[in-house]
C-alpha cells in the first residue's frame, strides 16, 4: 500500500512508531529485532526519532540488531561521505545498541576477499533470523540500495557498479564528481525481498516521477523499486510532493 502524509516528519514518525513497536513487541518476548537500514537524505528524520524515542522515551536498542543495505567501494570506514560513519552519526552513537549487534557493509575489504564477503553477510543476515522491518530510499533511476537498474529480482550482496546519474546524485558529499567511487557493496534484491516487512519513504517533487513508475508502473528490472509490487508486505511512505504523479 501508498501512505501520503502531509510532512516528511509525519512520514518519518509514523516509520518510527512502527519500528518502536516491533522492537518493543520482540522485546517482550525476549526476542531480538533485526532491523535492515538505508543511508542518504531520506531516513534522516526518522533516526532523529528514533533517537527522540530512546531519550525521551525510553525506547531500548539492547535487542537490536542491525543490517545496513550498501557502502561505497572502495571508501575509508572513517572517510566523511562513509556509510559507516554516518551510521554511527545519524543513530548508533546516540541509542544504547550494542556496536557488535551493528552491520554495515565494510568499504575497506580487500578485492580478492569481497566474493567471501559478501556470502558471508548473506549468512549473518539468515543467522540472525532475517530481517524483520526493512527500510528504503529510492534513487532517481528507481534504484533500492545500490540494486542500480538491471539488477536481478534474485539478486544477492555484492558489488556493483553505480550509475553515472547515481554518482552525480550523490556528488554533494564528495569533494567533486572524480572523487565518487565507481562502485558500491549493496544487499541484493533477493536480500531485500527476505525482509517480512518493507518500508520505502521518498520526500519532495523530485521523487515524484520515478515514484510513479515505482508503484504504478509495470514492474521491471529496469526500475528496481517496481520490483517490490511484488513483495507481500511493503509499504510505500510519501509526503504529498512525491505523490504528485500518482493518479
Ligand atoms: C542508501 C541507499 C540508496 C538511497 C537512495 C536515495 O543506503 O540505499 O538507495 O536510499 O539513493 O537517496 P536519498 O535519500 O539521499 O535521496
């Protein structure tokens, strides 16, 4: 289903309370959460809420166990436009979930031991018990991670190459355009289909066109979002401006 809300922070907040209640549900039960988590502009509101829920109101990470969907590669751990740093930025740092229960794609790894790498994520992934809430962002080009277009409904962790129109996209962070890496470690679109629940929020009218392809569209490897019209439990999250092409 399409949720429109009037604010990107309504949106945000309403991805929050969902994440809160299966954390606190698992937690009942003495179960752990495993959580996957997306990058870039869009999620932030939501970790601030998160973040807002653990101070204010006493929401624990103890049994929280986290996947992020994709790093840059090759790319520092520490480097200023790193998945990993803003992890740690954006929640980690600022909850009381415990670093070991944290996963995020490691942009360091060597080239000969990335194959491993990846498998074995895959398996971290299925040892934890899946995933049970997954978060999205889309890209302009419909991508879902890093799952540029073409990327395979059966597709697993692994690295890709990114898109020109991704890296410039994504160029802000970076000192220029050179300096993007020309690939990325991303969850396949299999990985994300595992996940029980799917949540994909997009702000603002540049979201706009793809999300109508995304959701009303036919559904196509070439618009890798489309994809998720066929998973049984996702939801697409929009303020109104994302909306806007949607009939
Ligand atoms: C990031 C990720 C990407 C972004 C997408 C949108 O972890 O998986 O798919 O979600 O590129 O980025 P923003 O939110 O910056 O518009």
């Amino acid at each position: 289903p399409v949720k429109i809300f009037s604010s990107l922070k309504d949106g945000s907040k309403f991805i929050a309370a969902e994440i809160a209640a299966t954390i606190k549900s698992k937690q009942a039960k003495g179960e752990n959460c495993v959580l996957g988590l997306a990058t870039g502009s869009s999620p932030k509101t939501l970790y601030a809420e998160l973040v807002r829920l653990h101070k204010e109101e006493n929401l624990s990470f103890k049994n929280v166990i986290t996947f992020n969907l994709d790093e840059y590669y090759p790319l520092d751990n520490d480097a200023l436009q790193s998945y990993n740093r803003y992890m740690k930025e954006q929640l980690f740092d600022h909850v009381d979930i415990d670093p070991a229960n944290t996963n995020v794609p490691n942009g360091e790894v060597s080239k000969e031991e990335i194959k491993k790498y990846c498998a074995d994520y895959e398996a971290k992934i299925e040892a934890a018990g899946g995933i049970d809430i997954q978060i999205l962002g889309i890209g302009n080009n419909g991508h879902i991670g890093f799952n540029e277009p073409g990327s395979s409904r059966f597709s697993k962790t692994r690295l890709i190459p990114l898109e020109n129109s991704t890296r410039i996209a994504n160029s802000g962070e970076f000192q220029n355009i050179s300096k993007v890496p020309r690939l990325a470690i991303t969850m396949g679109i299999d990985t994300i289909f595992k996940a029980h629940k799917v949540f994909l929020m997009a702000w603002g009218q540049i979201k706009a066109p793809v999300i109508q392809k995304a959701v009303e569209g036919n559904v196509t490897d070439q618009i890798p979002a489309s994809l998720l019209q066929e998973h049984n439990d996702v939801t697409f999250v929009l303020d109104e401006t994302a909306a806007t092409d949607l009939t």
